[in-house]
C-alpha cells in the first residue's frame, strides 16, 4: 500500500520529514510490528497448549463416520432380535390356539345378535304390504295427502308387531335394526338413508297367531283398514311359513340419541 501524497506533489508526506525523525519514527513502526509478532506466537503457543491438555493425548475430531456404523449395526442386531422374538411368540400362540378346545356358544350372544338385527335369520312370521290409493280415486272434498301412505302408517305397524313379538323385522327387504330411521319426503318413504317408493312391504318373524291377532285388533291398524275401505288405500296381509331377513348392514352407533345411564 503507497504512503498518501500531499495534494499538488507527487512524493509521499513523509519524505519531507528531516532524516533523524524519519529514522525515528521507522524504528517505531518496526518496534510495534515486532511486539505483535511476539504476542501472535505467544497466544498460538498457549492454544496448542490448552488443546494438548484437553486432548489428553487423543484425537479432538469426533469419529462420525465410526459412530454412525457402529449405531447402524446395533439397531440392526437389536431389530433381527424383536423379528426373532416375535416369531417365537407367534409360535407359541398357534400352538395354544390349535391345542385349546373351541369355546361353546352363548346362547345369550346369538340372542343379542338377532335383537340388533347383525345376522340374517329365518322363520315363519306375516307380511304386510301398504300401497297408495289409484290416482283414479279422487274423492270431492278429501285431501289428497290421506291418499297415500305416510311415515306414521308404517310405523303404526312396525309397531304394533313388536309389542306383538316380533323377533325380527325388514321393510323392502332392509333389516330394521336399533338405529334404524324412517321418514316421509314427499311422495316417499326414506328407510335407512335410502328412498323407497310403494307399494311398501312389512315383513316380521315371530308368532305368527299372536302378530295377526295384533294386526286385527290394534286401534291404529283398523283406522288405517278405514281408510282403506273409504278411500282405496292398499291393504294386504298374509301368515308366512318360511320368511328370510337379511342382517343389518348399517352404522351401529347412535348419532342423536344418547343411551340412559
């Protein structure tokens, strides 16, 4: 790096100084410069110190590359163990379930399972079929929403056959279990999120003598015939010697409603 020049010459300042202080300040520069020289090697003689110490004789730098290969090997020896073992246990639980006798059937647990409708089942039962009036049938004066039939007709009987002893029960052939809804939209009836159109087909297993006598007798089943004979609303009903009902192939769990504690 060139000294600074005086603005106007071509010489460094320090050129114009007389020679004994130049020599002067030259012995200061290079005094000073001699000192740092010093104190550099001095702090690197300490550092290399301090580092022999720490090191106590072995290497600072971290084996990575031996860590990592050797961390590697003992998780793959310790994984080849658990594969081992779970073999071995694997094993023994095949030989304890091939040697244990097969547990008899609980007649409580087959009960349960035809009352939550999870299993088809077959027996005698009735079928009863509701069917609009014919859109010929246009009575003056009758409101044509009690010619067709409605979500509370179908439950009327679904109803009255279960207090009879219904044991299982489908309409358009969908089980009908705990959580099964039906509702009326329009000109339909929605059994199981799914709509149907009439004519709409109750079937119901059980005693057949004591389910028809219901359906004969029940206050709600004769209003309906009423209106059967008045207004031509479909009516059939008939005793079953052999009917087969599907199982329930909807969500188990209650959406809205809550059991009691």
């Amino acid at each position: 790096m060139s000294d600074p020049t005086p603005a106007g010459t071509g010489r460094p300042w320090w050129r114009g100084l007389p020679v004994r202080m130049r020599r002067a300040w030259s012995e200061q520069v290079h005094g000073r410069r001699r000192y740092v020289s010093a104190f550099v090697l001095l702090m690197a003689a300490a550092l290399i110190t301090v580092s022999a110490r720490v090191a106590g004789g072995h290497d600072l730098r971290p084996a990575r590359n031996s860590d990592l290969i050797g961390l590697v090997e003992s998780q793959g020896q310790h994984n080849r163990d658990l594969a081992a073992q779970a073999q071995h246990l694997q094993s023994d639980v095949r030989q304890l379930t091939g040697s244990a006798a097969p547990a008899p059937p609980d007649p409580r647990m087959s009960a349960a399972a035809v009352a939550a409708g999870t299993v088809s089942v077959t027996g005698p039962g009735v079928r009863v079929t509701l069917n609009d009036a014919p859109l010929s049938v246009q009575p003056v004066g009758v409101d044509p929403d009690l010619l067709v039939v409605h979500q509370q007709d179908i439950q009327t009987f679904t109803n009255l056959l279960w207090r009879a002893g219904a044991e299982a029960m489908s309409i358009q052939g969908v089980r009908i279990g705990s959580t099964s809804s039906i509702k009326c939209v329009g000109n339909t009836v929605i059994v199981g999120g799914v709509p149907y159109a009439p004519p709409y087909v109750i079937e119901a297993i059980g005693d057949q003598r004591a389910m028809l006598n219901a359906l004969a007798t029940d206050p709600g089943a004769v209003i309906y015939r009423q209106y059967v004979t008045a207004y031509g609303l479909g009516y059939t009903q008939q005793g079953v010697g052999t009917l087969k009902l599907p199982a329930w192939n909807g969500p188990a769990a209650l959406t809205y409603a809550t059991p009691m504690p």
